[in-house]
C-alpha cells in the first residue's frame, strides 16, 4: 500500500509519522519526503488505509492521508520508461566502469535472440572497439560495431563534480541514417509522375522505368548531358520495392581517386592522416537496403573500377585500413553521358565492369529528338520558376506562341537543364507578364556565344531573329521549306544516312562513324526504311 500524507510543514512531524509505524511494527519499504507532503510504501496486505488514518489522527497537523497508485520517483521513472521505449534508437546507460545501468527496448531487441541479461553486463560484452576508447569527457560521435552490426554511436558522458561517472550511448543504425542524407539530397522524392511528356519516347522511357524497377538487377542509362539521368534513377529507386530506404548519389567525376574510395567504402580510425577519429561510413553502408546511383561512371579510375567490380562479385567490402569484411545489401543504378563502345575500344573502362553494370540499360533521348515534349516542359518550368522567384504572388508570365515555336526549333545541346536555366532567367527578367520572341532570341543567341556550342546551334538561333514575321521558316533562297521542326530534321537524318551507309555497310561501322549507339543507327534504318 502506497499513501501520501499531508501535513503542514514542521520540523519533526516525518519522524512522528515513522514512530507510529514503528511502533504499530509495520513493514515500512520506502519513504519519500517532500515539503508538507510524506510518502510511504507499507508492505502489510491486512492493513486497511481507515487503520492508518485513526493512527496517524493522534500527530496534530495531520492534514489528510490518502492512497496512491505509485511513490513520486516511482512515477517518474515509468515515465522515463515509456519515454525510452518510444524512443526508436537503441540507448544504453552505463555507469563508470562500464556496466549498463539503462537501456530502452530497442537495445533490448538487439541483445535478445543472443538471451543474455542486459542488466549489469559489461557494455564490452556487446561492442567493438571498447569502452574505454570512447569514454571521454566530451561528446563524441563514432562508429561502432554492436552485437555484430555496425552503428554510428553518439556518446555524452555523464558527469558530477568534474569526474566522469558513465556515459549514455545513442546508437543509430546506417539505414536510418543513410535515409536522412537520402531526404537531404533531395526535397522531395521524385516519382515517375516527375518524368515530363507525351511523347511516344517517354511513354516507353517510363514503361521502362517501371519494368527495371521490378527487377532488382542493376542498371545503366546513358544520355546526353542535361537529359535527367538521375531523375529517372530516383524514379525508378521509388517505383521499387526499396523505396523506403536510402537513395544516395554520388558524381564520379567530382572527387579525387582517394576521395571517392573513401566515400564509397569507408574508413577506419587511423586508415590515414586526418582520417576522423572513430573512422567513417561509406555509401554503400549508409544506403543499406536501399539504392547507390554513381553518376558519371565512366570518369571513375581504372584502379577503382577493379574494387567497385570485386564489390559487385558478392557485395562483400572492407573499409579503407580495415581487416573486418562488411556486407552491404544495395542496388547500383549507374550513368553516363559518355560512349561505352568507345571507351570499351579504347580499354578506358573495363569490359568485365561494363558486363556487371550494364544487366539493364536504358537510353534517354536528347530534347531535340522529342520536340513535342518542349511546350509541356516550358510551361511547367515558368510556372516552377515564378514560384521560386516570388512564392507570394505567384503571377506566371505566359509565353507567346512566337517565342513557343522558337523552343521547339532551337537544337537543345544542353537538353532539359538548359530550357529551365534559360526559362527561369526569363521568368526573373520579365516585367510584362509575357515572354516575347525577341527576349528569348537574346537568351539563345547570348547562351551560344558565350558557352562555345557548334556554329550550326549559333546559325540557327540567329536565322530566326531574322524570320519574317508571315512565318517562312526558311533562312535564305537556297534552303527547301519545311512545315516544322521535327520534318526538317528528319529529312537530314535520311539524307545523312543514306550518304553514308554505302561508306560503313553495317550498323555498329555507321555508329562508330557518327558516335552514337549501333542500337539506335539500326533503329533509324528502320524508321526510314533505309537498306544497304
């Protein structure tokens, strides 16, 4: 039985209480005492609460007395139970010399199929390296291995009167935290509904996407730059089954060799100079269960591409300076913008890593090859953009059809990036609530000029500001009409290649020439029914 008796706040009148207790020879178990308040915990199951208030009724200023489910530290420390318990981290309290004192149910779910008694074990028992490495007198975030599995571990001592006597372990796992970097790389998760077009050749881009998400097999895409490789390696993450884990990508081209394995593989404590103290996860375990996309593949060294191929054999690793082997359950999705066939001659990658990445390919078409997707793009940017630019209000400019005709013939060597690079400069410029032909003549001729693309691209953009205004699409007398865009580049293409395929009779002779896939010369030999 559990009371709390109010009194008023004398010296002596607790010890008045206990005395009655004691001589009743009740078995008094705690007791807990706070200003005009006592608290008792009697272990008698015959004593009835009318009993104890006729005893106490003989102490004068004995206010009330009344029974209680649990002792104020006794509630507190449920509280602290069911906070703990909430928490999803494993935390483990340990006293000085290391013995756990604490420990929430997460912790005990990492220990249990082991059936060892968490309480007052050694924490030695349960991690690599020990204790006593990571017991400091200031806060400190390393990684650990616990019951066999490696954590990223934040430990804050516990200290009293300048001497550490413990300190309290927060472990958190390298899924979830690979997932939190997977949420900062990207704002929102990009689906397939973020792939833009009607075209033919997207309905059969997103087909894929959704095919390849399926199989849980890796998978190369190729295309030019701009074209959004890495939007549709997210869609195709987020269409899986591994959607709810990590997403993490990294540019292959934009680390040094050293940094780059690093990045990918880890390190351990000392690997080399500078090396952070604890060492350091790698991608491939922070995107546990989840999916790696290594953009620009093609840049990664030949002495890398050697270790990312023996990764791939079994998904076995080590850390840099370490001898325990990790294995990492992920999906490699990986890009380029590069010719592989080229690169495979020319022995600048390797044939056997080729083989093991490229179990699915995909190829994403230049901009210029679906120039009916650019008015659906170009009004979903300048929308994008006048929200960026002013999230208030939000006006839009809407663009003329002049200036929409000239998006559709303008050859795009930039692809996707550049239209919303040179829309959203647009959209900041504008003051007229509409984009005119002569604003974005000046944005494609300036961009041509200044980012050094072919002469042709420069051409073209400059004999449309001189277009006359009845529409002839035509730059000069000797130039045939054609009704669009899209006709005047297929007639080049068929004149292109009936030209030179008497010059290179087979299809990957016609490819190499051109530097394009032989895939993509067979299927334009198709298009325009085009025979040797």
């Amino acid at each position: 039985m559990r009371l709390k008796i109010q009194s008023s706040d004398r010296v002596g009148i607790s010890q008045e209480i206990l005395a009655i207790f004691a001589k009743r020879s009740w078995n008094l178990k705690a007791i807990e005492v706070q200003s005009s308040y006592t608290y008792v915990h009697i272990d008698e199951t015959k004593l009835s609460l009318l009993d104890i208030k006729r005893s106490l009724s003989t102490i004068d200023d004995i206010v009330t007395c009344s029974e209680i489910q649990f002792l104020p530290t006794e509630l507190k420390a449920h509280h602290l139970q069911t906070l703990l318990a909430r928490m999803p981290d494993p935390l483990i309290d340990i006293d000085a010399d290391g013995r756990i004192i604490v420990f929430n149910d997460a912790a005990k779910a990492l220990i249990s199929p082991t059936n060892t008694t968490i309480k007052t074990s050694h924490i030695n028992d349960f991690i690599e390296p020990c204790f006593e490495t990571i017991l400091q007198n200031k806060s400190l975030t390393t990684s650990l291995t616990f019951a066999g599995k490696p954590y990223l571990a934040e430990v804050t001592p516990v200290i009293i009167d300048n001497k550490i006597n413990g300190a309290v372990i927060v472990l958190r796992s390298m899924k979830s935290l690979g997932r939190q970097i997977s949420l900062l790389q990207a704002e929102q998760e990009q689906s397939l509904e973020s792939i833009i077009g009607e075209s033919q050749e997207i309905q059969t881009l997103k087909e894929q996407v959704l095919r390849f998400a399926k199989l849980d097999l890796p998978v190369l895409i190729n295309g030019e730059t701009g074209t959004g490789k890495e939007l549709v390696a997210r869609a195709i993450h987020q269409a899986s089954d591994r959607a709810k884990s990590s997403f993490l990508a990294i540019n292959c081209a934009a680390l040094p060799e050293n940094l780059l394995e690093s990045e990918l593989f880890g390190y351990s404590q000392g690997a080399f100079t500078g090396a952070q103290k604890g060492g350091k996860p790698g991608l491939f375990e922070l995107a546990e269960g989840g999916t790696i996309f290594l953009d620009e593949i093609a840049e990664m060294s030949t002495y890398l591409q050697a270790k990312l191929l023996r990764f791939l054999q079994d998904f076995r690793f080590r850390r840099l300076g370490s001898t325990k082997e990790l294995t990492a359950n992920v999906r490699i999705i990986s890009a380029s913008h590069q010719n592989f066939e080229q690169l495979l001659s020319q022995q600048h990658f390797r044939d056997d890593l080729f083989y093991r990445l490229n179990v699915l390919s995909l190829f994403i078409l230049p901009l210029r090859a679906r120039a009916e997707d650019i008015a659906l793009l170009a009004h979903y940017f300048v929308e994008n953009s006048a929200q960026q630019i002013n999230p208030v209000n939000q006006d839009k400019p809407i663009i003329s059809e002049a200036a929409l005709a000239l998006l559709k013939k303008a050859p795009w060597p930039g692809n996707v990036r550049q239209l919303q690079n040179i829309l959203f400069r647009l959209v900041a410029l504008n003051k007229s609530g509409v984009i005119e032909l002569t604003e974005l003549n000046e944005a494609l001729s300036g961009l041509m000029h200044t980012s050094g693309n072919n002469k042709a691209a420069a051409d073209e953009i400059e004999c449309n500001k001189n277009a006359s205004s009845d529409g002839n699409m035509s730059c000069d007398e000797n130039t045939p009409e054609f009704k669009d865009w899209q006709s005047a580049q297929e007639h080049f293409e068929e004149t292109l290649l009936t030209q030179l395929l008497p010059m290179y009779p087979t299809t990957r002779k016609l490819a190499k020439r051109l530097k394009v896939s032989h895939n993509k010369i067979a299927m334009k030999l198709r298009k325009y029914a085009i025979k040797s």
